[in-house]
C-alpha cells in the first residue's frame, strides 16, 4: 500500500535500492512500481545521476535491475 512507504523527505539512498531488491525479488511483497514512482520520481530525479533518473523513468524496474546489476549486486541472467 502506498501510505506504508517512506515520504521522500525521509528517504535515503539505501531505502530506494532496498525497494528495487525487494520489488525484483519477492514482487508481491512490494508495491507496485507506478505508486512507488508517482511518490519518489522526483526524490530520484534530484538523487540520481541523469542516466540513472532517465533509465528508471523509461524502464522501470528493468531500470532499476540494470543500476543494482551495476552496482555489483546482480549477477548476469539467462545466457
């Protein structure tokens, strides 16, 4: 549910990649990714590198893997 999540203004870095491990790992647990964004787009616009803001904005949580597969965090899915 949208209220149970964290106001921007209290929301750390860490906060936001714990939100894109637990929507890709256990999806049903988290909300979904359009409340999620319609809260933190902003917060993660200021946040974020551009390319970073941009890749969520367009892809979502296929954005959101590409930047914690970046980080180290994910290995290489599939072939």
């Amino acid at each position: 549910m949208v209220s149970a999540m964290s106001e921007p203004a209290a929301f750390t870095m860490e906060e936001c990649l714990d939100y894109f491990r637990k929507a890709l790992a256990e999806p049903e647990s988290a909300p979904p990714w359009t409340d999620w964004w319609a809260i933190h787009g902003d917060w993660v616009e200021r946040t974020f590198p551009m390319i970073d803001y941009v890749r969520l904005k367009h892809r979502g949580l296929l954005g959101a893997e590409q930047i914690l597969h970046k980080l180290g965090e994910l290995s290489n899915r599939g072939g």
